[in-house]
C-alpha cells in the first residue's frame, strides 16, 4: 500500500474554498490544489445532470484517509461528496520528505 494519496474531492467554488483551508490547517492535507469550474455530467436521482464545480486535489498520507474523509463528509454541502484517493506510487523524494513533515503526526 503506497503511503501518500492524491485524493479528488468536487465541490461549490465556497464550499471548496472553505474545505481547502480546513483540510490544510487540520494537517489533514499537506496541500490542495482547487481547478475552478470544471464541468460535472453526472445523475443524480434518475436524471442527467450537468453542473459547474471546484475540483479540489488533495495531497494526503494514507492513514490520514478516513479522518480526511469524515472531515469533508461534516463540512461538504452535497449530500454524497466525491471524495475518491489514489495511491502517489512514484513522486519526487523531497516533495514527498515535505508532505511527511507537514501532515498530522495523530
């Protein structure tokens, strides 16, 4: 299992800007990354739906995960938040060695 995630997370431009912040000074993340208005087609309730969101990437530690998770499920406004982590299987050493340093020690 690798121990860094990037972990992609949808949201409202404030919503995302407010989830960006929590997550970064909680030590949940060790950076976020937020793509503004990127287009979602998705349904939702037997509908084809089509919006406009933030697309935040998150870089975490593996065990951080679940209390990443339950963080965004409290503060996220949808009611089912994408939040989807992807193992970092290869990366720069000293970008990784400052994630390390960075996160939640807990």
């Amino acid at each position: 299992m690798s121990e860094f995630l990037v972990v992609y997370i949808t949201a409202s431009g404030d919503n995302a800007k407010d989830l960006a912040s929590a997550l970064v000074r909680e030590k949940l993340a060790a950076c976020v990354n937020r793509v503004p208005a990127v287009e979602s087609t998705y349904t939702w309730e037997g509908r084809v739906e089509r919006d406009t969101e933030d697309l935040l990437i998150v870089k975490t530690r593996a065990d951080l995960f679940d209390r990443l998770k339950q963080r965004v499920q409290a503060l996220h406004d949808y009611d089912v938040p994408e939040i989807i982590g992807v193992p970092i299987d290869h990366g720069s050493e000293s970008y990784l060695e400052w994630m390390a340093a960075t996160l939640s020690k807990d």
